[in-house]
C-alpha cells in the first residue's frame, strides 16, 4: 500500500440526466484506491446532492477526503455527450479552486485536467508541486478540455511548468495535437523528457500506448475489448501505470534519475492498458479493483 495525495476537480457526468462521479483526479484517485492504496484526494466538493453523491463514491473507493474539501459551493458537473463512436464530450460548470492545497509526506502526488491550467487552482497546485518533499514521487495528466482554455499560451506555460516539476507525464494524443500541432510522437515524449520528466508517456486508445525515458522506448497494444463507452479510460490508465510503477523498482529509478528497467516498463504498461480495457468495456468511469486486476493478469499469463 502506497500513500498518495491527488488534488484536482472532483464533478458529476451526468449522462442522459443521470448523475456519476466523475472528474480526471478524481477517477484517477478512485482507480488508486480500488487497486489498494492509501489515498487523499484534495478537491472543492459540495455539500449539495451532487456533491453527496461523489463523496459516497470515494468512501466505497477507500478514498478519503482532504481536509477542507466540502464546504457550501455547488458542486461541479460535466453534461456528457456520446457521438456515434461511444467517444465522449463535455459541458462544464466548475467550482474548484483548491484554496486549502496544502503539500503532504505523500509518496506520491497526482494531478492532471481542469484544475490544473485554470486559475486559481493551477497556482495553487504548481505552489505545491514546487514544494514536494524529498523522495515524493510527483505525476501529471494534462487531460486537456480545450473548450475551457481562455488563453493558449498561459495554458500551454502552466502544462510545461508542471511537466518540468513531474517525474511522469501522461498525456492522450489528442493533447498532443493540441500542445504540439504537427508533432510527432517521438517529437512530443522527447520534448517532455527536455522539459524535466522522467517518464513521458502517450496513450492512443484503440492504437495503445508508447513510453519514452532517457535510455529506453516502449509501446504496448490496447486491449481487443467491445467497447461500451472510453469514459475514464486514461485515468483508469493512469491509475493502473501509477500502481504498476510502486508494484516494481520504476518508482526509486524515476525519482533517482537512474536508468529504467525496460522489462519492468513494459509490464507496467501492460498493467496500465489491461486498466484502461476493463474500464471502457464497462460503463461510465468504473475503474477495476485489484482483485479483478489480478484476476485478469492472471488469465492472459502476464
């Protein structure tokens, strides 16, 4: 079991007037603490139905609420959209500016989305990233949602800020093409590693995912799965290649800079994507526990 604090928005999809849990961070905390480990999420929840609903959904994840997160305030919602492919799109109403943010003795501190290019809170968590302890494992998830973005350079700044203070990047190739027009993949993981990181890493969907350290590249494959919808699928990656990462010696090389064991990495990513395929085979944001992981790994001999 591994300690982590996550902060980011905590909100509601509500798809076809139904309300889930939902939110990157917090997807990515959920995922954490169903494969087992010791996890606060520090977020501006609600006490409202909503905001109810949420912190019921962290409590039968093992997650636990970081002090100051509930107060009054509406709690944040994303209306889902599902086009003809399953793929999902959102309207947002936010409320998360992260005010009682405070650095922790962690192992590891998670953060990614909305909350971490917008102000205030993209101050507040760049104040923490820049305040991480000694040994801290830190990662980070852009998880852009453009239709948010009020101005391209400031944002693209905080991304490549909080890139340089991370030891993983985990971005989509939809971020990429946003961040990066007209790169390519090696272009984008190595600018990455230039800005700071130890470990950046691109995920494709359906196409799988490559990694890139200073001495080694990897790509896996996706799971072959029938989708029903791609709803928390990078953060139920993210997730499991966090796990994944603690499960091995990735985690004492990443924060060392030492070399990278590229068997290791390519496990862990195989972890990851195993994640991301049981979540989009289900519905809504419902990353697996460690039981059904294991179960799962175990089946394809990995």
């Amino acid at each position: 079991m591994v300690s982590i604090q996550v902060a980011g928005e905590a909100l509601v999809d509500i798809v076809n007037s139904v309300a889930h849990p939902g939110g990157s961070p917090l997807n990515v905390a959920v995922g954490l603490g169903r494969l087992g480990h010791e996890v606060t999420l520090a977020t501006d929840l609600g006490t409202d139905v909503h905001g109810e609903l949420i912190a019921e959904h962290l409590r039968g994840s093992k997650v636990r609420l970081a002090e100051g997160s509930q107060s009054d305030a509406p709690t944040s919602t994303a209306t889902v959209v599902l086009d003809s492919s399953s793929n999902a799109s959102y309207e947002f109403e936010l409320n998360c500016a992260l005010q009682h943010l405070r650095a922790s003795d962690a192992k590891l501190l998670h953060t990614g989305s909305i909350a971490a290019f917008r102000s205030p809170s993209a101050e507040k968590i760049l104040e923490v990233f820049s305040a991480s302890p000694q040994g801290q494992l830190r990662s980070y998830d852009p998880n852009l949602r453009p239709a948010l973005v009020e101005d391209r350079a400031q944002a693209l700044g905080t991304i490549e800020k909080l890139c340089s203070l991370s030891h993983v990047v985990k971005l989509s190739d939809e971020d990429a093409m946003w961040l990066y027009p007209g790169w390519d993949t090696d272009r984008v993981l190595e600018h990455i590693l230039g800005l700071g990181a130890s470990l950046a890493v691109m995920t494709f969907g359906a196409r799988g995912a490559e990694a890139h350290t200073r001495g080694c590249e990897v790509a896996v494959p996706s799971l072959s799965v029938a989708t029903v919808d791609t709803v928390g699928a990078g953060d139920a990656f993210m997730a499991g290649l966090l796990h994944a990462i603690f499960a091995s010696d990735l985690a004492q090389s990443l924060i060392n800079g030492s070399k990278i064991d590229r068997a290791e990495l390519e496990a862990a990513l195989q972890i990851a994507a195993a994640c991301a395929g049981m979540t989009v085979a289900r519905t809504g944001a419902n990353p697996p526990s460690l039981s059904e992981l294991d179960e799962f790994m175990a089946a394809a001999g990995r």
